[in-house]
C-alpha cells in the first residue's frame, strides 16, 4: 500500500473516532472514557505516522494526503476544544499539516 493510500485510511480511521466521540451521547462514563481512549490510540497512530519524516507532513513534502487531513484536523481541532475541552494541538502531531499551511 502506497503511504499516500494508507493517509487516507488513517484519516478515515481518526474520523471515525472523532466522531464516535463526539458525535454519539456515550450512556455512561465507561462509555465516554472509551471513545476518548479510542480516539486518542487512532490520533497517536497517526502522529506515528508523521514521525516517518522529520517535518509535519505525511510525506517528504507537503502532498494531497495533507490536503486531505487538514479540513479533518481543523474541524477535529475546534470542535474538541469546544465540546471537550481538548486542545489537540497540545497533545498530538496530528495537528502540525494544519499548523503549517
């Protein structure tokens, strides 16, 4: 799989979790304490994967698979610190292609 292709599951992937979190009332604390940590396992995942370079983006430079994640990462971003009082650029990568455009 090309690591263009595999960005683009990633971002998948770390929709997927955002949402779950905060787009579906958890019923109890279990509940939210595991879309929290879901999200949290996909998001470092996918700092892990821009790691790989040494600058903020998924390949050398900057590429459509950051094209990709930006608009993600910066609605991500707003609505966690809204909703959830997380900071994501505080506490992951995932939030550097955006940081840096």
């Amino acid at each position: 799989m090309s690591r263009s292709c595999h960005s683009e599951k990633l971002e998948r992937q770390l929709f997927s979790a955002w949402c779950q979190w905060l787009c579906y009332p958890s019923r109890s604390k279990e509940e939210e304490n595991y879309a929290k940590e879901n999200f949290e396992r996909v998001a470092q995942v996918v700092d892990n994967a821009l790691e790989i370079n040494s600058g903020p983006f998924f390949l050398a430079d900057f590429s459509v698979a950051d094209t990709v994640f930006i608009p993600y990462v910066e609605r991500m971003s707003a609505s966690l610190f809204y909703y959830k009082g997380i900071h994501l650029e505080r506490s992951h990568r995932v939030s550097a292609p955006s940081q840096m455009v």
